[in-house]
C-alpha cells in the first residue's frame, strides 16, 4: 500500500471562466467587439496560467471556473490543462469567494489561501509565494489595483471569517477600501503588497505593455 500523501498546506484558488463569446472581457469587447475580447481573454488566460505555473508539494494550484452551459471535460482541459478544478458557487463573487475558502479551510484543512483572477497576465509565481510568505506573520495579505478593487487577496485559515467577502460593492473603486476597512475593524492584521493595474478596459489594454510583451 502507498503511503497517503498529504494535502498542501497552500492553496492558490485562480478565479476563471471558460472562454466563451459575449460572456468574457465584457467591458473590452464594448470597444472591440466580441471575437476581439475573446481572443484577448483566451490570451490572457493562457500567459497568466504560464506564469504562475504548476503545484507543488507545498501549494496546490487550482482554478474555480464559473458556471456555464458549455463546460464539458474536453472544454475545461483545452481551457485550464491539467490544473485541479472545481466549479464555483454562489450567487455573487463575495458568496463564491467565501464558499471556495470555507470549503477549503474546513473540508481540505488547508493552512492558507490566496485567491486571483484572470485579469493581470503579468502576475508572477514569485509574488504569489511572496503573498503566502507574508501569511506566515500576518493573517490577511491584499493586492491593490489601480482601479480600486484588487487582484489579490489571502488569509490564513485561523483568521478567516466569511463576512470579509459579504456586503461589497463589486465591481465599483470602493471594493479595495471596504475590505481594508473590514479587516481593520476585527483588528486583524493585514499587509499591502504593491499597486497593479488589471486589463478591463481598451486604454487599461494599451497602458499595461502586455499586448507588446
């Protein structure tokens, strides 16, 4: 008999959807058209999977895709590869950020948790593990963006509490500020890590560099 393996005490939780016409990149495709902001969203999907990389005994790396009448298998490996996935759940995004990180603090006995999206194809492995290490002093870690919001955030598990994720106006520039707010009402600690910029929109597309890189 092999011996059990044990789980990674890491999770990195890539929030995603599967490259799908009218349904990605809304706000891009409102300038350039559907077929462009697939062809973009497709892209950047596939340089921030890059980018990030594989999991490892000490982080397991997986993405959570959103519901969609098209998911299939032979969809879901062409999208993500051979990365762990699970379908997310929950009405909003606070609701399906906090199911994902109770599911895995309480069901997987995971020790930390970072979450991501898909809208900096720029994001290293190198400051994800930084983000984790920063929750070895600290109980939650956050990455800024430009646009108010963020595109990181993490905790570990003996600070998590589910209504970090509840009441947020998402989409807005409060998002960031709110959640900081939170956090500091509880007196948790926090750690900022420094500005980026996602790709939403036609001007943040040009901005970024991406595109030349």
């Amino acid at each position: 008999m092999q011996p059990t393996v044990p789980p990674a005490p890491q999770r990195l939780l890539i929030f995603a959807r599967l490259p799908e016409p009218g349904a990605v990149k809304t706000r891009l495709a409102a300038t350039l058209g559907d077929s462009s902001a697939l062809t973009i969203y497709r892209a950047m999907l596939r340089d921030l999977l890059a980018s990030i990389g594989t999991s490892t005994n000490e982080t397991e790396v997986e993405v959570l895709w959103a519901p969609t009448p098209i998911a299939n298998g032979a969809a879901l490996r062409d999208a993500f590869g051979t990365h762990t996935l699970a379908m997310q759940t929950g009405g909003t995004l606070g609701d399906r950020l906090a199911m994902a990180f109770s599911e895995r603090f309480f069901f997987h006995r995971t020790e930390k948790i970072i979450a991501i999206g898909v809208d900096d194809p720029l994001l290293s492995r190198e400051i994800v593990d930084h983000a984790f290490a920063i929750l070895d002093s600290c109980d939650w870690v956050v990455g800024p963006a430009t646009d108010g919001g963020y595109y990181l955030i993490g905790c570990r598990a003996a600070a998590f509490d589910t209504s970090i994720f509840s009441d947020i106006a998402w989409g807005t520039d409060t998002v960031f500020a709110a959640t900081m707010a939170r956090i500091a009402a509880w007196g948790s600690t926090v750690a900022t890590l420094p500005e980026r910029a996602d790709i939403d929109t036609e001007e943040d597309l040009r901005k970024s560099g991406w595109a030349d890189e």
